[in-house]
C-alpha cells in the first residue's frame, strides 16, 4: 500500500498533536476538580482516591483520565506520522511506549480501588487495588521512559530532545522518590506531593511535545514522497 502523500500526513500530523492537548487539557482539568471538589484527604491520599464510587466525582475522574489517556495515543499518532520513513528506533519505541501508555490509563480508569486506595505493605489491598496500583505505575512509567527515548533519538528535532531531556531529568526523581516512599512510608503527605509533581511533569511534557508536533515535524529532515522518478526522454540531436 503506497504511502499518503506529505500534506496529508501533515494535516494529520497536526490534527492529532493538536487534540492530543486538547485532551490533555480537558482531562488534566477534570481530575484536578474531581480531586480538589471530591470528599478525598488533601494532600495525604492519592489522586486515584477522587475515583472511588462513594465519591460525586467518581464520573469526573473516570473522563479525565480516558481524556488523559486519548491525549497519550493521539501524541502516538503525530509522532508516528510526523516520521514514517525516518528509520530511527528510539522514535519508534517513544511511539509504542505512548501506545502502552494509553491502554494501562485507559485500564487504570475502568478499574477503580476501594476507598482510600489501599497498597501494600503497610495496607491490605484487593485485586481491584492492585490491578488499578499497578496499571497507574505502568502508565506513568511508559510515558517517562517515552521521554528518554525521544530525548536519545538522533534524528528528532532539539526542541523535541531538549524537552524530553527537561522532563526526564525531572521525572526520574521524582518517581524513584515516590516508589521508595509508598515502600518505606506508605500513605502520607510525602507520597501525595510527590506523586502530584510527577503527575504534572508528566503533563507538561505531553503538552509540550504534542505543541511542538503541531508546528514541526519530529525529524529534523522531513521525510520526503516515495515516488518513481520520472524518465527524461533523450534531447533531440543537434541536425548538421
């Protein structure tokens, strides 16, 4: 099957990077409420908390996260698109990473915990806590080892690298600092700032590269037609 012509994945390209913060908005915005306006602990529970059945946000968490995880796939979509021909594996696994990502968001919002979001080992979890517990994880850590690809890839532009760069040196941190505290502390004001700054880098960087799809291609060099080359017919000889 022959390739869509460049303006076509252009529009496309565009397109999605622009819905994709849209939706990284619009979600971002619908959990923040649901959190804030919701009957959870503040700063000491979990974001996931705002998302219990008990709570009158529970729906406005669940949109805000299916919004969050359209967001990730849509970024999928304009990176790949934006360099179908480019050859580059670090792209190709950030696009599959951003893919990964989408379904364990999508998963981690049709799941909900039980009240208070129990984890081990300080609190005795159901399968429901451990498979929401450990879709969250998942996604959050797809989308952070999304930014060290992109910012590794050769190819990608240095607004794309430099971002990813930010991010990751931001992000690794700060997830090694919330894996070692829900181990070490457990449920506390510590892991609920932290998991909250983790969460909003995570966002920034989606806003941030999906901006930057929406203006340029991700590869330095766009990516050219495949099409066959057209034969010159020979000149005409010079009459004597």
């Amino acid at each position: 099957m022959a390739e869509p012509p460049a303006t076509v994945r252009r529009s496309v390209r565009r397109g999605a990077a622009l819905v994709a913060a849209l939706c990284a908005l619009a979600g971002t915005a619908a959990v923040t409420l649901a959190v804030v306006a919701g009957p959870g602990p503040g700063l000491t529970g979990y974001v996931s908390e705002a998302g219990v059945v008990d709570s009158d946000y529970a729906w406005t968490y669940r949109i805000g996260v299916f919004a969050l995880a359209g967001a990730l796939l849509l970024l999928a979509v304009a990176l790949r698109v934006g360099a179908p021909h480019c050859g580059d594996t670090a792209l190709r696994v950030a696009v599959t990473l951003l893919v990964v990502a989408s379904l364990c968001t999508v998963l981690s919002g049709a799941v909900t915990c039980s009240a208070g979001c129990p984890l081990p080992p300080f609190e005795r979890a159901t399968v429901a806590d451990l498979v929401h517990g450990a879709a969250s994880v998942a996604a959050t850590a797809a989308v952070v080892f999304a930014m060290l690809a992109v910012a590794f890839s050769p190819v990608a532009r240095r607004r794309l690298r430099r971002t990813g760069v930010v991010a990751a040196a931001v992000s690794l941190p700060l997830a090694g600092a919330v894996g070692l505290a829900m181990l070490l502390v457990g449920r506390s004001p510590l892991v609920g700032v932290l998991e909250r700054l983790l969460l909003t880098v995570v966002v920034g960087w989606a806003l941030a590269t999906a901006a930057a799809l929406a203006v340029r291609n991700p590869t330095a060099v766009a990516v050219q037609d495949h099409r066959t080359p057209t034969v010159r017919e020979p000149t005409a000889r010079r009459r004597r």
